[in-house]
C-alpha cells in the first residue's frame, strides 16, 4: 500500500516505512516479516478479529511490536486490518484507547 522503495507497487513515500492493509478471511494465517532490524509493527483492527502472536485483537484495537523478525497473523472471523512497519529509533509509543463515546472516526 505505502513504500519507501519507488519500485514497490502502491504508493511511494519519503520515509523508512510501510503500510500494508490485509483482509483475510476466517482461519488464515500469515507470517510478516519485519524488514529490517530497529523496526517495529504497529497493527490496528479495522474490522473483525485476528491474533498477534498470543494476542487477541478485536475491532478498532492497536497493537505494537518491536524486537522482533516476524509476526504471526490469524484471522479469527474475516478481518481487515493495517500494518504500519516503522523505525523505531527515538520513539516513544503511547497507546492510548478512545474513550467508549467516540464512535465517529
């Protein structure tokens, strides 16, 4: 969806990241490999339910990785969701949820 890399297909930026949307049906499984090291992941949930690794995230949740080489993506319904792979030098990650009211994004 969205590369440092001209060649890549989809949208070429000026940043050492990528953004990639998936939507899998129930039961599939997929590894991401992270692209190089001091790289993290940041997953969000558009729609359904899938696990990272062990975690389980359900619509609208964020998850972050770092530290790692790849990651385990199943599907627990149909899902589609975002993968933003970032350098994750002189970052600092704040999660934060929406409070329940906000329903509007």
């Amino acid at each position: 969806m969205l590369s440092p890399n001209p060649s890549d297909a989809g949208v070429w930026n000026y940043q050492n990241a990528w953004f990639h949307i998936g939507k899998f049906d129930k039961g599939i499984t997929a590894d991401y490999k992270i692209k190089s090291k001091g790289k993290g992941v940041y997953v969000f949930v558009v729609n359904g339910n899938i696990t990272i690794d062990y975690q389980q995230l359900n619509t609208r949740d964020g998850f972050g990785i770092w530290n790692t080489e790849k990651i385990l993506i199943r599907a627990d319904d149909n899902a589609e969701f975002l993968v933003m792979e970032v350098p994750m030098n002189n970052y600092r990650i704040i999660i934060m949820p929406l409070p329940a009211e906000q329903t509007d994004l």
